[in-house]
C-alpha cells in the first residue's frame, strides 16, 4: 500500500482560536441555565428536607398529646386552668414548647362535644348534668356477636317521679371503620336517622310517642330503674367498637333538675393540632375512660383492726348451757392494736391482690376512716349478801341503768342523749405507734335495738348496738404530719419503719374507779391488759356476766342466749393507690344492718341493694372483682350464717373462700370470729372477711346489686361493705384521624 504524504496547509492561522471561541460560546449558553437550574435543585431539596422535619416536630406533638389523653394524663398536663367538661373554643395551650429535631412545637388540646341534636353547654351545666348521676346512658358490646347495649339508669326516689320519665330521642356515635346496621334497634315505635358526623357516624331515633321510660321492654324498674336497648353493627374482623358514644333526650325536664338530657361520659373525644415551624398537623383522638360514679373511690384499700372483747373460758360446760365456756365473751379490753406493714412491689402476687394488713412501697394514701361497734346492755350483775327490808335472800342480782335503755319510741334527740350522753360510745383513743395520742368523735353513729327476742324475753328488754363512723385522714400524727403523710411515709422504699400500729380503745378507761351512776357492786367492765386489773368508766360493749358460787367458781352464764350478742371491736380502712398497679373502683357500704331470727320461721334472710357503682367488664384473667365486710358478733359454734351476692338471679352466688379447705369462712358459716381481711385471723366477735366474687354474680355495667344476709341461729350485725372492681378498661382505647396543611 502506498502511502502518500500530505502537505501542510498554507496560510490558516487563527482558524483554531475561532472555533474554541464559538465552542465557548455553546457552553456558555448551555452551562448557565444548567448552573441555574442545579442551583434551584439544591435549593428545593433544602427546602423539603426543611418541610419534612417540621412535619416530623409537628407529629411528634401529636403524638405526644395522644400518650397524655391515652394515659389519662390530660388533666395533670394542662394544670389546673382546664376544665373536663369545657367544649367550647378556645383550645387548651401546651404549658411548653417541644423541641424536636431542632424546631419548637406548640400544641393544643380542646375536649370536642360528641352527642348530635343537643346544643354545647356551658362548662357548668355539663358538670352538673354529669356529677348530679339522675340519668345515666352507658354502652358496651354484648355478648352476642356483632351487637352493642345500651343501658339507661334512673335513679328515682318516689313513684310518680320514677312515671314521669318520657323519652324524645335516642342517639349513638361510631367511631371510623364501624357501621350501623339499619332498623337493627330492639326498640319499637322510632324513625331513624344516619349520617357521617364527627369522622364516624351518628345514628338518631326519635319516639315521635315520647314513651314512658319505664315501658321500655324488659328492664328493672328498681330503684334504680334499667332499661336497655341493643342495635347491631358491622366492623372490622375481630374487633369490638369500644369508641360508641350514646345519648338520651327526654320530652321534659328530668325530675328535680333543670335540664332534659344526658351523654355517655365515658367516651372522649379530643382536637389536637400541633404546629412546627410552616406545618401545622390536626389529629382527632377518642377514648374510653371507664365512668366513676361519686358515691365510688378511685383506689385500692388496706385494712387494719381487732377486737375488744374476749372469751376467756375453756371446754367445760357450764350449768343450764348448751355450749362450752369458751363460747362467751367474758372479758372487755380497754383497748386492742392493728398493723399494716409495707410489701415491695416484687413480693405482690401476679394476681395483684396485695396481701391482708399489706399496702404496696410507694403508696399514696387518699382517705382513712376509722369505724367501731359494740353491744351495749343496760342491766348490770351484782352479788347480794342477804338483809334489807323486805329482806331479800343472798345471790346473784340484776341492777338496771335507766339511762342505757334504748328508747321505746326513738327520736333524733333521745337517741343523741343515749349514745353521746349516756353511753359516750361516740368517742374513743385513737393512737399511732405509741407516739401519738388523741380522742375521736365519731363523724356519724347508727344504733340498732337488739331485742324482742326470737327466744321470748320479756318486750321492754331494750339492750342495743351501735356503729360509729370518724374519718381520721387529717388528723395530727407523729412527728407533725397527719395520718395520711404519717401512713405514706412509712410505706416509702426508704422508710427504716415500714409498717404502722394503731391502738384504738375506751377513751375513759381509768383504772380502780367506778363510772358514775354505776352502783359500787363487784362487777368488771372491762380489763386493762391486765386481766386481774379491772377498769371502770364509758364502756364500748357490755360483756357476758358470769355467776359464782360462794367459792368464787363460775357455775352459770347469766341470761345465756342474749349473750349471743356481745362483741365490740375496731376497723380502719386505709384507701391507696399504687402507680405500680391497676387502678381499682370502690363503692363503701356502711348502712348499719343487724341480721337475726324470728319467732316460727326456720331462717331469717336481710336483703338490701347496693348502687352507686357502675361494673367494669372483664377484659382480663386480672380484672378481679372483691367484697369486704366487717360485721360484728359472729360465732363460731353457731353455723349456717351465710352472704350472697344477686341469690335472686340465676347468675347469683352465696360467697366462701375456694376448697378444699374453705378456710378461715366455710359457706355455711363466713361469720366465725375469724378474718381473712385482716393480718389477726382468730378475732373474736368480729369478721373482717375479703372474698374474691365468682366471675358473672355481678355482670359488666351493673348498676346494682342486692345482698343477702342470711341467718338460722346466728346473730349479726354488718358495718360496712365495700365492692372493688378492677378491669383493664380503665385506661381505654384511641383512634387517631390526622391532616396536615400549611400553618395559618
């Protein structure tokens, strides 16, 4: 191949320089819109990442004012400038900024009013409508699959009153992702509205009829009346609606209030808007917070206590008796102590059941109320050497007091003059770790006559019994403080203490005198420790005399079978709640109510109802429900002393503690003289029982529940009761519906 060489042009200088130059050029116009562009890129990606930290900062706000409202923590973090029952604008301001990823977050909450055809009330009137409890509408889920109750509770106090209740309408609110089936009611006689509201939907039913309350289908016309209604639904799955609001309109005014509605206070609808920098986020949250009736406590309870009166007698049986010696209570201490002691929180059970006598570390005590009982008779036993005119031979005699005879026709004033008069039972020393003395009088008393008889004694036998009720919470304590912080303290992790002993007895009680009115005869009130001390003064409680013969050797119980009836003794119940367990719900019953038999009748039975309470569902193997009582003059040598819980319906239960051993309170004889409810078991004269109820005696969302004392030989008499509930439901659900726009 031939290759040939070319020769170099001639004369092009500058042909290059041209080119670059017009090279130049093109890039000059291409690279700057380019350079521009890349510019307003790196701009616009600062920018977003600018936006997306503000909407980051502006949901951490929301998220955590949706833990505050979960956790039932809203009030605590808005102080004491918010108000529940405040529905009207404006919102409740954050008392701080958040900082969250460099930005400054402002938040704010406000309570949204849910019931639809009802104009918003005045903080005021919601309060009042709510805190009053005449009418009360509360819903859950039935058992029945995919339906929800509703139940609405009357408390009426006369006939014509419990009459004139007539219902206008009816409403419910779904939460999002539930839906009302149409004409699913079980009610009659109603038109029926659906409609989206408030992110879910409402459903109305008007009684164009305005029916009477009370002729609703079924129900209890009590008091308190309840009546319920069902309606059925569709929803997710395997997912109950716990977010169901529900409201009641009447045609009239609701009798002795000046307005003709009520809500479902449990269900809680809240605002939230939280705002970062440009971004402002609006979240709506719902929860349900199980409704506490005024007449509940919102706590836990310990308990202390003892008797003050004693047998001191062995197996022998005595002449004319059917029982041993050691079945009489004889012997009347002037004064007897109980502790309660502090359990760490990894000693407390699984169950949660915090022990007899125990209160959790770290325990914050609410209230502390003290209580005391006896029997008091107004006769005396005294020994008589012989002489007189008419002469009157030697022995054992009856002396009477005139002024312990229970009044043949009570009134307010003759029964004040016999219990803090006379008796002076209203009062007695009340002492903390031997540090702290003082006399307490009783808040409230209540006395109950003893007699006639089942046994033929004559009628104008008048002894009685007493209960005496004194909140002792403020009282002074050792070292400055009161009860309460002297309790709380001592149950603190760091406490060298960790328990407290409280002394409660005769406030009188002086040794070697004679009570004034008291005739000079040899005979013993009560005992000082000391069994061969006697001590005069105000007895508590009249104990069982006993007759000597001339050796000075019990021979005789006198008036054997009215001695069924002596007992005295002391109950403290301390009210607590622990931040490390589930919260429970109380409603103390202290009407004092004496259980005996009656003349030819095999048994006796005393029925009354408690209410005031609303009974959470069981959401867990922990949501245990309790009975506690105190009762006084329980004996183990007579049985077939029972308590039932609802014994009238299918679902009741007579209560005793599980087998095998039914130990300490056996079915047929729970008043024994001895306490599972306290940390002394063998109290003589006095239970102080805790029972576990069996699951469905008392049903979800009961209002109400009767109890049964019942009675063959025994003879009682009941103090206080108090019902717990603890469910899971307490802390409730949340639903969330967020958007997020520009601020401003």
């Amino acid at each position: 191949m031939k290759i040939t060489a070319k020769r170099p042009l001639r004369d092009e200088k500058g042909q290059t320089m041209i080119l670059v130059l017009v090279l130049l050029l093109i890039g000059i116009i291409i690279i700057t819109p380019v350079l521009k562009f890349m510019g307003t890129g790196m701009t616009s990606g600062r920018v977003y990442e600018q936006k997306i930290d503000e909407i980051y900062a502006a949901d951490a706000g929301v998220e955590d004012a949706l833990w505050h409202i979960r956790y039932d923590q809203v009030e605590d973090l808005l102080g004491g400038g918010y108000d529940e029952y405040n529905y009207n604008p404006p919102p409740y301001d954050y008392p701080y900024d958040l900082s969250v990823n460099g930005k400054n977050v402002t938040v704010t909450i406000q309570n949204i009013w849910i019931p639809k055809d009802i104009d918003i009330p005045s903080s005021g009137e919601a309060s009042q409508i709510i805190k009053d409890e005449k009418l009360l509408i509360i819903g859950f889920p039935s058992s029945t699959e995919s339906t929800y109750e509703i139940k609405i509770v009357y408390y009426w106090e006369d006939w014509y009153k419990r009459d004139a209740l007539r219902v206008e309408k009816i409403g419910i609110w779904l939460s999002p992702g539930f839906e009302y089936e149409e004409d699913s009611c079980s009610l009659t006689g109603y038109s029926e509205d659906i409609s989206p509201y408030k992110g879910g939907s409402a459903v109305v039913w008007t009684f164009a009829s305005e029916p009477r309350l009370r002729d609703f289908p079924g129900g209890d016309l009590g008091p308190p009346m309840v009546e319920t209604l069902t309606f059925e639904y569709t929803g997710p799955e395997g997912e109950l609606p716990e977010l169901v609001s529900s409201w009641i309109i009447t045609a009239e005014d609701i009798p002795d209030t000046d307005y003709n509605y009520t809500w479902d206070d449990s269900i809680r609808l809240y605002k939230i808007v939280s705002e970062a920098g440009g971004i402002q986020v609006e979240a709506y949250g719902a929860k349900t917070k199980f409704r506490r009736l005024k007449s509940t406590i919102a706590s836990d309870y310990g308990i202390a206590g003892n008797t003050w009166m004693k047998a001191t007698g062995g197996e022998e049986i005595l002449d004319g008796c059917s029982y041993p010696e050691k079945y009489f209570r004889d012997r009347l201490y002037a004064e007897s102590a109980g502790t309660v002691q502090r359990i760490g929180m990894q000693a407390i059970p699984e169950s949660g059941v915090v022990p007899p006598g125990e209160i959790p570390e770290e325990a914050v005590i609410e209230d502390v109320y003290l209580y005391w009982t006896g029997w008091i008779d107004y006769h005396y036993f005294y020994y008589w050497p012989g002489g007189g005119w008419p002469y009157t031979p030697p022995g054992w005699y009856w002396g009477e007091i005139a002024a312990l005879k229970y009044p043949s026709t009570p009134t307010m004033a003759n029964l004040t003059t016999l219990v803090e008069e006379s008796a002076q039972v209203n009062k007695v020393k009340f002492d903390i770790d031997d540090a702290y003395s003082q006399t307490v009088t009783a808040d409230k008393w209540q006395t109950a006559r003893t007699d006639p008889s089942p046994y033929g004694w004559p009628q104008d036998i008048r002894s009685w019994a007493y209960s005496c009720f004194a909140d002792v919470t403020d009282l002074p304590a050792p070292g400055g403080m009161t009860v309460r912080e002297y309790i709380e303290e001592a149950m603190t992790s760091n406490s060298t203490i960790g328990e407290v002993t409280f002394t409660v007895g005769h406030d009188d009680a002086v040794i070697g005198e004679d009570r004034d009115g008291y005739p000079s005869y040899d005979f013993t009130l009560y005992i000082n420790g000391d069994e061969d001390d006697p001590s005069t003064g105000y007895p508590l409680a009249t104990p069982a005399h006993k007759i000597k013969d001339e050796d000075e050797e019990i021979v005789e119980i006198c008036y054997r079978h009215r001695y069924n009836y002596t007992y005295a003794g002391w109950s403290l119940i301390i009210f607590y709640r622990s931040p490390a367990l589930k919260q429970r719900y109380l409603r103390l019953f202290d009407d004092f109510i004496m259980c005996t038999t009656e003349p030819g009748y095999p048994y006796h039975e005393e029925k009354f109802t408690i209410s005031g309470f609303l009974a959470p569902p069981v959401l867990s193997e922990g949501d245990t429900s309790h009975l506690t009582y105190f009762v006084g003059e329980g004996d183990a040598h007579f049985e077939d002393s029972q308590i039932g819980i609802n014994i009238g319906q299918t679902y009741g239960e007579w209560l005793n503690d599980p087998p095998p051993d039914y130990y300490p309170n056996p079915e047929d004889n729970v008043f024994n003289s001895l306490s599972s409810g306290i940390a002394i078991t063998e109290s003589d004269g006095i239970d102080v029982d805790t029972f576990e109820l069996p699951q469905g005696c008392i049903r979800a969302y009961d209002a109400s529940a009767e109890v049964t004392l019942h009675t063959t030989w025994e003879i009682y008499f009941l103090v206080y009761l108090v019902l717990s509930f603890r469910s899971d439901l307490t802390t409730g659900g949340i639903i969330t519906n967020y958007s997020v726009s520009p601020s401003g």
